[in-house]
C-alpha cells in the first residue's frame, strides 16, 4: 500500500497544542490583585456583560441575524415589485400591507441587536477614553478591559482603530434608536410614504446601516490582518477549520478509493484503521478549533449582540 506521511498529523498535533494553550492570560493577574482595586462600576459592568455572555443569549442572537436574512431578502422582493399578490406589483395590497410589516419587523430585530450589543460596546467606550482617572486602566492593544494581558484577538487591535469602530458602533445604536422612533410615529405604509415620513424614515434608517457597515469591514479587516500576521496566536476562523477538515477528509476518501483499486497492492485492514483514526483526529481538532475560535472571539461578537 501507498506510505503514508506523517506530516498532516504532527502539524495538526501542533496547531491543537496551540490553540489548547488559547486561555487568556489574564487570569494570571486575579480581581483581587488588581491595583487599584475593581471598582464598582466595574464589577456590575462585569455583571452586565456577564450576564449577555450564555448559550442562550447566543443563539438567539444567531436566530436574530437568520430572521434579518430571511425578512431582509422578503422585503427586498416586495421594494422592486418581485410579488404576484396584486397590481400594480409596487403598490397595491395586500403587498404595501406586508411592505410595511417587513420592515417594521427588520427594524424592530435591528433594534434588539443594538440594544442587548450596547453594554459591550460602551464598556469599550469607557476603557478606550477613560482618561487619567483614579480607576482608569491601560487600554493598549493586547490589554482587556482591566488593563491585563490577554489573548482575546478584538485587544489586540490597536487602540486607534478599536476607538473608530467603537465609535461607529456608538451612533449605529443611536441612529437606530432614532429608525426605530420613526417607524413608531409614521407606523404605515400610507404614513412613511409621504413626506415628512418619508425623509426620516430613509434617513435614520440608511444612516445606522452605513454605521454599522463602516465597523464591521473595519473590525473585520483589523482581525483578518492580525490572523494573518499572527495564526500560531489566533485561532482560525470557521471557514478555515472547516476548509481544512473538509480538505482531509476528501484526502483520506481518494486516498482510499487509490488504493482499492491497486489489485496488486489491496487494501490492508491496517490502512483502514489508521483512516479511521485519522478523521477521529480531525473531527476532534476541528471541535476544538472551534471552541477556540469563539472563545477567542467573546468580545468581538459582543459588540455585534451574539
């Protein structure tokens, strides 16, 4: 049978002892070490964001961001007349009716994600412009909130570029605060399609998008570059571990399929147990690639409310 080559393995050994080293450093500096001591706006932050931070909170943030999808593309289709409910195809009913409930219900998910996303996104607010207070804590990159050494990769950008996405993120929630109102006082279609419904709506509406849009290509670039600098420090994002895994599986699949078909040399029962193997490796690599991933990523996807 075909030698097999044990390269795959021992860098995939060696990415997995990095990433299990992936607990951050701060926990070597304790609260109770801390000079000066957590204050207590500090310790009901920590309660505040604590409290966002469960499996509950998380999935359905994740179930939010699939109902802005779904809802999104639906009215999407009923803006540029893509319906066959009436006549003339961009105002007529029952579409104007669901015109408008389409976007009151994306708006209403917007203003869930800017809301239960604030605590974080002040948090960073205050550590980024605290001045020379007497609680105030470093916030040069690779130091958390406390002003510890820590390994979550959002730290880790610089602190210029952390103070313009935060700020971003800031009137992204104001702005949307500011949608939402409009969408309670021209609540109808009639309504928010005249003027003076029509400005307001549009315009606080398209400002918290190109808020939000700004933020994110800038936080999205900032991590992708650190990865790219650092990938022995930072876990890999979903995509890659799944890219890779999937990689070695298709290896594995034709690497067998080869020998198979080599009459002379079939396949040994040997063979077929280390394939076996080799995809239980890589099935637990990639489950711990991406425990790795979103612990790393904590702070990151709390500025967006997941």
């Amino acid at each position: 049978a075909t030698k097999r080559s044990d390269h795959d393995d021992s860098s995939s050994n060696q990415n997995q002892s990095i990433h299990d080293d992936d607990v951050s450093v701060s926990s070597i500096i304790t609260l109770s070490e801390l000079d000066p001591p957590p204050s207590r706006s500090e310790i009901l932050r920590d309660k505040w964001l604590e409290s966002l931070s469960g499996k509950i909170h998380f999935w359905v943030g994740v179930t939010v961001m699939a109902l802005i999808i779904i809802d999104g593309a639906f009215f999407f289709f009923l803006l540029v007349g893509a319906q066959n409910m009436c006549t003339p195809r961009t105002n007529c009913n029952p579409r104007n009716w669901w015109y408008n409930f389409s976007i009151q219900f994306l708006n209403v998910l917007f203003t869930y994600l800017a809301t239960v996303s604030l605590p974080w996104r002040l948090s960073n607010t205050a550590h980024l412009f605290n001045g020379s207070g007497k609680h105030s804590r470093s916030s040069d990159a690779g130091l958390d909130l406390y002003g510890r050494p820590t390994e979550k990769i959002w730290y880790h950008i610089s602190q210029s570029r952390r103070r313009i996405i935060v700020f971003f993120l800031i009137l992204n929630s104001l702005t949307q605060y500011a949608n939402q109102a409009t969408r309670i006082i021209y609540y109808s279609f009639e309504l928010q399609n005249v003027f003076p419904g029509t400005l307001w709506t549009n315009l606080f509406f398209m400002l918290s998008m190109m808020f939000a849009a700004v933020a994110g290509v800038l936080q999205i670039h900032a991590e992708m570059g650190l990865r790219k600098v650092h990938p022995e420090r930072f876990p890999p994002t979903l995509f890659e571990t799944l890219g890779e895994y999937l990689t070695k599986v298709r290896n594995i699949r034709r690497r067998t399929r080869e020998e198979g078909g080599d009459e002379e040399e079939p396949t040994r029962d040997g063979d077929v147990e280390e394939d076996r193997r080799e995809l239980e490796r890589g099935r637990s690599f990639f489950v711990r690639n991406i425990h790795s991933f979103f612990s790393n990523v904590e702070p990151s996807l709390g500025l967006w409310g997941l």
